[in-house]
C-alpha cells in the first residue's frame, strides 16, 4: 500500500476558516435568504425541497458560512458527518448552526476531501470525539484537525474518474426522481378528475364526485398496521429496526438492529408505503434494505389499489394530519386510528383506476426503479471509497473512466 503524504484538513481551506452557520435564524420569511439545515442533507447529496429562509439581516450577521459554490459541507449536530459538496447554484446561501461549512481552498479537491470525510477511517475519527452529553455533536476543533491523505494529483484524478462517475449517476438519478415525484403529483390531484377527463358528477355524503364513484376513506384503500416495539430487543444483529429518525435521515451506525422473528406485516420491504403517525409525521415509500418496523409507524398494506394512489391519497390528506398533532396537547402530537376513517376519500371506479394506472403506473414504476439503481451504486461506491481513498486499490489505466469501475471492483474482492 503506498504512502501518501498527510495535512490536516484546517490546512486545506481559504480564509474564512472552518465553521458553521446561523446559530438563531428567527422566524422564516419567505422572501428571505434560504439556508441549508440537516434535514436537506441525503445520501452524499442535497435535497433542497424543504428550505427554510431568513431574514436577510440574519444572513448578513454570518458573512463566513455564506456559500460561493464549491464548499464541503458536514452535518455536525443530530445525525452527524453527513457530507455534501455545495453546488454553484447556492451561491448566496447560507447555512444552520447545525451544518458545517469547510471552504476548501482549491475547488478542485473539494470533492477530494468530501469523499476522505466519508472514508471509515475519518468517521471512526470523528466519532470517537463526539459530544454526546445531550445530542451529538462534533466540534469543530477536531474537525480542523482530521488528516487527510493527498496522494500526487494524477493519482486522485484517477480516483476522482471512478467516484465521481457513480457520485454523477446518483445525483443524476436524484434529480430524475424528484422530477417524476413532480409529474406524478401534477396528474394527481385532492379529486383526480381532471387528468380522468370525469365531465359528470353526482352528489354524495363527502360533496360532488364523478358519476359511478363512490365516497370513501384512506381505511378503504389499505391496512394501517402499526409497527411493534422491536427496540426492545434490539441486539446489535439482524435486521435494521426504523424509528422515525430512520424514516426522515436513513439508515446509519446508530440504527439499532434485532434478530427478533416478525410477521410480514411488520417487516418493511423497498418500495412499501410507511407512514409515520406521531412526531415528525410523514409518509415513504422505503428505499433501503429489509427493515423492522417499530411503534408509531404505520406499515400500509393497500387493498388492491396501486400503490402510487394509496401513497398519494395519504399524502393529500398529511397538512390535516399535522394540524391534528400540533393541537394535541402532550409531548409528542399525534393522530388516531378514527382520524383515518374521518379522512375522506372519492374511491373510482375499477375502468377510471385502470385508465390512470396505465398511464402513471410506469411512472412510478420508473421512479422505483431508478432509486433502486442508486442505492446499488451507492453500495459499490461505498465498498470502493475507504480502499481508493487509503491506496489499498489502484485503478486501472482506462480512457473511459467508467471503464474502471469494474476492474476496480474486482479489486476489491481481491484486496478483502
């Protein structure tokens, strides 16, 4: 293995210095500056769905974490040491106290040092110095202080051809994702009638709906199985256990995992529809691997509706869900089984599904499809990363890098 000279990684950045963002940002304005918080960050990328802004005045207090383009960003706060590279569209942004900005100095070897703070060696280093007395919390002196190897440029440009073809893939499939998400959020609407072409309609106990359809609710078009306590017995082995936090941040090393026997109706697959009732409420389509499904999550079972419909009816209904929990007046807001059969729903007929099934089924068939191709990329970038970043693996001369992701590969089972 070869010898890479080291530095630390306060070595690496411009000026400004390593160091996060605003510590109180006030009340939102929509107008206002918008900043990046924990909750955008995803898989070695940025989802920038949810942004909250700022007052301007605000921003302007914290000129070193406002954003050129080009900086690693790294959650330091909740689910710690998430890492991002900001792209050049967020210049002017600003980011959390929560976040961290590290303004690499050359912009070229920002992606190299994104990809040495994902490395296992770094995280372990990382982690080991966590504040942990009421949330973790990395600090951003031993941040500053982190080593990272620089090998000669041609040898990271090497690397870089081969991480950065399945970073590319992966971000190209995020954005892909998110814009038939968009196109099937356009076909459907809160009565779906006017993508069906529905020109007559009828009176019922919910109001007007399509001729032939009948009223409803979300309970009409799926069991709602509340998940079980698998914490509990939660041993370090077997299958991952999703809590809320799993449901909103993914799966990471602080996820607890049980070897515990459970029914299939408590078991989440890829693609199953999770919806969490208490909390953070919200609904997923889950992209990870074979889980267990804990409390206060709802696995939906659809009764032969598709499952873009299920998902997309519970979600039309999620602000009322929300209003609901906030006016609870206990800790943690929630909602109750008889708030599924109050939530209304107009059920169509079996030629009306049909007809929008053929035409958004593929869709969501596509969507599901390209997820599942980055969490596969994402699991070989993942296994290539910490061998490439340390030099246990060399890659191959290639003139099309993603000629080296095989041979690459490859090395790795050689090397293990």
């Amino acid at each position: 293995m070869p010898s890479w000279p080291e530095c630390q990684l306060t070595d690496l950045v411009d000026d400004r210095g390593i160091t996060y963002g605003i510590v109180q940002p006030g009340q939102p304005q929509a107008d206002g500056v918008p900043i990046l918080r924990v909750n955008n960050f995803r898989s070695g990328g940025l989802e920038l769905d949810d942004v909250m802004r700022v007052a301007p005045g605000v921003a302007a207090r914290f000129k070193r974490s406002t954003l050129r383009g080009g900086e690693v960003l790294i959650t330091l706060v909740g689910s710690t040491g998430q890492v991002a590279v900001a792209p050049p569209g967020l210049s002017g942004w600003n980011v959390a106290r929560a976040v961290g900005v590290v303004p690499v100095r050359d912009r070229d070897s920002a992606r190299w040092v994104a990809w040495c703070l994902q490395a296992p060696s770094a995280r372990a280093y990382l982690d080991a110095r966590l504040n942990t007395t009421v949330q973790s919390t990395l600090n951003l002196r031993d941040l500053a202080s982190l080593s990272i190897p620089m090998p000669p440029a041609a040898e990271r440009d090497a690397i870089a051809s081969v991480l950065g073809v399945l970073d590319d893939k992966i971000d190209s499939n995020r954005r892909l994702v998110g814009l038939l998400q968009k196109a099937m959020e356009a076909m459907f609407s809160a009565r779906f009638v006017n993508f069906l072409g529905v020109e007559e309609f009828g009176e019922s106990e919910i109001g007007l709906i399509p001729s032939g359809w009948r009223p409803g609710a979300l309970t009409d078009l799926g069991r709602f199985v509340n998940g079980k306590a698998f914490t509990k017995h939660a041993n370090g082995r077997g299958r991952p256990v999703l809590r809320i936090r799993e449901l909103n941040d993914g799966v990471d090393k602080a996820t607890p995992q049980s070897d515990t026997e459970a029914g299939d109706d408590f078991v989440a697959r890829f693609d199953d529809i999770l919806f969490a009732w208490s909390g953070s409420l919200g609904v997923h389509r889950w992209s990870g691997d074979e889980s267990l499904i804990n409390q206060h999550i709802f696995k939906v079972i659809p009764r032969g509706w598709p499952y873009w419909f299920v998902f997309a009816w519970i979600n039309a209904h999620m602000a009322t869900f929300r209003q609901i929990a906030r006016d609870k007046a206990t800790t943690m807001g929630h909602i109750q089984r008889r708030h599924l059969d109050e939530a209304r729903v107009p059920l169509p007929t079996a030629e009306a599904i049909d007809l929008a099934d053929k035409i958004i089924g593929p869709i969501d068939a596509q969507r599901a499809a390209l997820i599942r191709e980055s969490w596969t990329l994402g699991s070989v970038r993942d296994a290539l990363l910490p061998k490439l970043v340390s030099g246990r693996i060399r890659i191959p001369d290639a003139e099309d890098p993603a000629e080296a992701i095989e041979p690459a590969a490859e090395a790795i089972s050689a090397a293990s």
